[in-house]
C-alpha cells in the first residue's frame, strides 16, 4: 500500500460520512445556486508568471507547518499579493483542512479558488462547487482514464476547471491523450512523498506549450521559481514556503519578479 492509497482510503471513509449527513441531491442543489464558477485561464495564459498559493497547515511529508487560525485573511494577503489563484486543502486527516476551509477562503477573496483534496467521487464535485469553488485537482496517479474522462466532465459540466497532476512521463501522456489544458508537474512523489525540483523540466518539455504547465511542490525560494520558470512553468503551485513566510505578500512579489527577470 503506498501513501497514495493510505490517504485515498481515509478520505473515502470521511467522504461516507458526510454522504450520510448531507444526501447527494442536496449537494447537488447547492451546488446549482451557487454563484457560477470563475474562469482561472485566460490569467494562466497571459505571459506573468501565476502564482497559486496554498492554504496548507500540514503534510504527511512535513507534519505541521503553520497554525493559520484565519484562513480567510491569509488567503486576502495571498490575494493582496498578487496571487492568480488560490488552493485550499480540504483534506481533514492527513492536511488538517476542511470545508470551512474553503467555505472561509471563498467567502474572502474575489480570485479563483481551487479546492486541493483527493477526488475519488462525484459527490466530491458536486460539494466542490456548492462551497464555491472554481477549480479541481485531478490526480492522474490516482485514478484510471476512465475515471479521469468522466471527472474531466462532470467538472467542466458544474463549470469548473480541471488542473490535471502528473509526476512521471506515463502520466503526462495520459492527461495530454485526454485532452486537458491545465497540467501541473508535481516534484512530489506521492506514493513515496520524497520531492526533487528536477522532476519539472523533462516533464514541461514533455508537456509542451500549448498547455498551461504548472510546477508544484517544493518550491521554496526565488531562485526555485526562476528554475522552473526558465523550464517554461506558466504558473507555481506554493504552500509550505508561503504559509511560513512572515510576510506573504512580499514573498509572492518575489516570485513574481525572480519569473520576470527569467522572462527578460
Ligand atoms: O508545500 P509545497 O511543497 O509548496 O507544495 C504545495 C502543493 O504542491 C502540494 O501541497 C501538493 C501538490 N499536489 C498535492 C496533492 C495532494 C495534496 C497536496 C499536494
């Protein structure tokens, strides 16, 4: 059983759960009066690098990293900073999220929200969009094309977007077979947790430029985005570094400025 699994199996029991409290067609009517989604796209084309920043409290990799007892004012500072997007982990057991998580984020901040968990499960979807979020993770190591089409659907369906995770060249051909426009390359190894920068490259190149190419994990510094951004990434995914960092909204001008001296 590799880490993937472990985490899948805990978030379906949770998932269960919250099916017996709150039936499927109920999520499902939430979801259909919520505010319609926004589109993060035509931001991760234009040519500044788009920064998404994570409200993460802690990891099976790294256990705890930052309290965040408001995640709506640090998702406001990620927002002030200059941030494209927004990712809120919502996974309870092994991230320390939650719903109120994203319920609080959306509810503070006017740029596109990504809600980051396992999805395994259409009500997962459908509870996506009903607490307002705009964009999805798909994890293509954690789930058969087949599941990936149809998820692909059903959240382009509700409006949404996909950013579609990939770690090895298998999984990159497969997310680009399918059609997806927004890829990330996670340097994470999810069935190992262990992290390495230089898993991007290869894959970008792999990806090529007619998608959105997104590096995510273990970006640290200024000098770890202008690594990835030379290796042609659109946008970073950030946790760790912004959610430790005193200063969120400097450290967001940074990156984007390390890009832009790349780009130059
Ligand atoms: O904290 P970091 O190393 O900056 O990483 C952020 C993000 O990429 C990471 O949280 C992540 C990437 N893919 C995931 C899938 C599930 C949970 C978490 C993740």
């Amino acid at each position: 059983m590799t880490v993937l699994d472990d985490i899948i199996a805990g978030v379906r029991e949770d998932l269960e759960q919250r099916r017996r409290r709150v039936p499927i067609d109920a999520v499902r009517e939430a979801a259909a009066a919520a505010p319609p989604a926004l589109d993060p796209m035509p931001r991760f084309r234009d040519p500044r690098l788009a920064v998404i920043a994570e409200v993460k409290r802690r990891s099976p990799s790294k256990g705890d990293l930052a309290a965040i007892p408001d995640p709506a004012s640090l998702a406001a500072a990620y927002a002030a900073g200059g941030a494209a997007a927004i990712s809120v982990l919502t996974e309870a057991r092994r991230f320390g999220g939650s719903l109120a998580d994203l319920d609080a984020v959306r509810a503070a901040v006017d740029v596109p929200v990504l809600r980051k968990d396992f999805m395994v499960d259409d009500y997962q979807f459908l509870e996506a969009r009903a607490h307002g979020a705009d964009l999805v993770l798909l994890i293509v190591a954690a789930l058969t094309d087949d599941e990936l089409a149809h998820f692909g659907r059903l959240t382009a369906e509700l409006g949404m977007t996909a950013l579609v995770e990939t770690h090895t060249a298998d999984e990159v051909d497969r997310a680009l077979a399918l059609g997806f426009d927004l890829i990330g390359v996670n340097n994470r190894n999810l069935k190992n947790l262990d992290v390495d920068l230089a898993t991007f490259g290869p894959l970008a190149s792999r990806l090529g430029d007619s998608v959105v190419r997104v590096a995510e994990s273990g970006i640290l510094s200024a000098d770890d985005v202008a690594i990835v951004a030379a290796q042609g990434a659109d946008a970073v995914l950030v946790g760790e570094a912004l959610v430790r960092h005193g200063d969120p909204v400097a450290a967001i001008a940074d990156f984007m400025s390390a890009a832009e001296r790349v780009h130059a």
